[in-house]
C-alpha cells in the first residue's frame, strides 16, 4: 500500500514547514505590527493616513502564516502542543487580543472623524505594541525552557514571566519597530519617510543592545547552549555568524545616513534572518525546549501524511496570492483613503 511514511521524514518536512511558517510571519507582520507600534508618534495625521495605507493591503494576509505555525504545531505535533500552550495560555490571549484590536482599528478608523478618530489610533498603537511584546514574551518564555514531568507541563502559569522574557519582549517591539521604519522608508516620500529614517536611526541602537543582551543571556539559560557555542571547535564553525550580523548593522546604518530607500528594509530582515537562525542552532531539535524534541512530539506518521497532502495543495496558492499581492501595491503610498 502507498504511503508517504514510507520515504519520506515527515516529522523533519513538519518541523520545516512550521519553522518557515513562523519566521514569515515574524518579518511580514513584524513590520506592520512596527507601524503600529510607531503610529502615535508620527508628526502629523496625514503621515498617520500614509503610514496605515502603505500597510492595509497586507496585514491580513501576513498573520495567514501564523494560523499555519499555530494550526501546524496542533495538527502534526500535538504532544509539543500540549505542552506548549498550558504554559503560555495568558500571553498567547494577550496576544490575541492586541491582535483583535488592531483589527477593529483598521474597519473603523478609515469611518472615523474627530475624537473617534484618536481612540481608533491609539487602539491601533496599543494592539500592535501589546501583541508585539507578548510575542517576544512568548519567544522568552519558551527560550528560558518550560518544566515538564512525563508528557505534562507541570509547571507555573506564571512561569513565562521573568526578567529574560521581558526583555525579549522589549527587544521584538524594538525589531519590530526597525522593521515598521524601514518599510516606511520604503514605502513613503517627503515628511513621512524623512521621519521614519529618523526613528529607524534611533531604533537601530536599541536593536544592537538588545542583540547582544539576549545573545550573553541565553548560554546562562541551558548549558547545552553554552556547551554549543563557546565549545571548540564549534565555536569557530558559528564564529561567522554573529561577524555577519555586525556587517549587516554596519552597513544598515550606513544606509540610514544616505538616500537608500530599498535596502534598509532587506538588511532588516537579514537580523532578523540572522538571529532566527541562531536561535534556531541553538533549539535544534527540540520543540519544547529543552525536553521534548520534534521526533518525540510528532504525530501518527498516517495523521502527517494526510496533512502534507493538503498542505502541498494549498501552500503554493497562499504564496502566489502573498506574491501577487505585494506586487499589485508595489510603489509609494499616498495619504489617500484606499481602504
């Protein structure tokens, strides 16, 4: 009988898909949640008007790709699943929430005039800065390990909450708002883009600091992340990769002090390329860090199978509708009401 469990590492092809997944949705809404999280401050309304147009063909379409993380993680790692949201119910509903809220903003703030107006901006602001950072809760929550006995999580709610994931929350509203700057370069002219360039310059710095914060935290975290880093010859293997990302901020700020329009916002998502796959070298291979791996958690080779069947049907036409749109509101973003 046919099976594709027969030749292929479905749990390694899941593992894969659900890693890709996530990072796509880390730099597409990462950038639109940085919008959000800048939107208060921008120097006039008109920039505001700009800033919300040059997002709202995408956000909907860039949180897509976390549906398919959340929903792969359920469906094709269940035990891991399990595990993973008793532990972090309270900031994943946090997220959710701020998540709604910019949602709500987005249909009623394009109706809105006056005073109205102001509360639609600030639930915009507030929803992206509070998914923002209880994202990066969630990242710091799970980097710092998650107790468990058996097959149960057996610790703490409260457990995420701690000195390292507060600043791995504040350090994703920083990248974020790297990220929300940039696409404003990008995407703007005159007052708006000179004011992102600005506040992209500024944030850059918070970025570096953040970086190298997390990067010394994390070996203190888990010896097995000291052990792989700071071992030889390991250590002159993964060497290149933190030389990388300092030519990229190097080069990043540079870019900032010039006319450059289109790069800043690619040498952005190289950080971020850059430290998911550090983070990622140093998860390997585990979904519950640091106690159940990816094989451990995976689900009935029959369950995988079904699933990669729909997946391969469906995940080509997700990318040519993320494709085509971004290419349809490909250019500058005027003040303009399109929504």
């Amino acid at each position: 009988m046919f099976s594709f469990a027969s030749f292929l590492d479905l749990p390694l092809i899941w593992y894969g898909l659900i890693i890709i997944a996530m990072f796509l949705y880390v730099i597409l809404d990462g950038f639109d949640l940085g919008v959000g999280i800048l939107f208060p401050f921008a120097p006039s309304d008109t920039c505001r008007d700009r800033m919300m147009n040059s997002i709202a063909p995408f956000w909907d379409g860039n949180e897509t790709w976390l549906i398919l993380g959340g929903g792969g993680l359920f469906a094709a790692f269940p035990l891991a699943y399990s595990i993973v949201m008793p532990a972090l119910y309270i900031p994943m509903i946090l997220m959710l929430l701020g998540l709604v809220f910019r949602g709500v903003a987005f249909e009623f703030r394009f109706k809105a005039t006056g005073k109205s107006r102001k509360i639609w901006d600030y639930a915009f602001h507030f929803g992206s800065l509070g998914a923002a950072f209880m994202q990066g809760m969630i990242l710091g929550g799970l980097v710092q390990g998650i107790e468990v006995e058996g097959r149960n999580f057996a610790g703490n709610s409260l457990d995420w909450l701690s000195a390292f994931s507060v600043m791995t929350g504040l350090a994703l509203v920083c990248g974020y708002a790297l990220l929300g700057s940039t696409w404003l370069i990008m995407k703007t002219e005159d007052a708006t883009q000179d004011w992102a360039r600005s506040c992209a310059t500024y944030v850059l710095v918070l970025v570096a600091v953040f970086m190298g914060l997390v990067s010394l935290s994390m070996p203190f975290l888990n010896t097995d992340v000291k052990n792989l880093w700071f071992s030889l010859p390991n250590f002159f293997y993964l060497l290149p990769m933190p030389l990388l990302s300092v030519v990229i901020l190097v080069v990043l700020w540079r870019d900032l002090h010039t006319a450059s329009e289109f790069r800043p916002f690619f040498l952005s998502l190289g950080i971020f390329f850059m430290n998911y796959v550090g983070l990622g070298i140093s998860m390997w291979p585990f979904l519950v860090p640091f106690e159940v791996t990816f094989r451990q958690a995976a689900a009935a080779p029959e369950s995988q199978s079904l699933l990669i069947v729909g997946t391969a049907v469906m995940l080509p036409v997700v990318l040519a509708y993320t494709a085509f749109c971004y290419y349809i509101f490909r250019g500058k973003t005027s003040h303009e009401t399109i929504y």
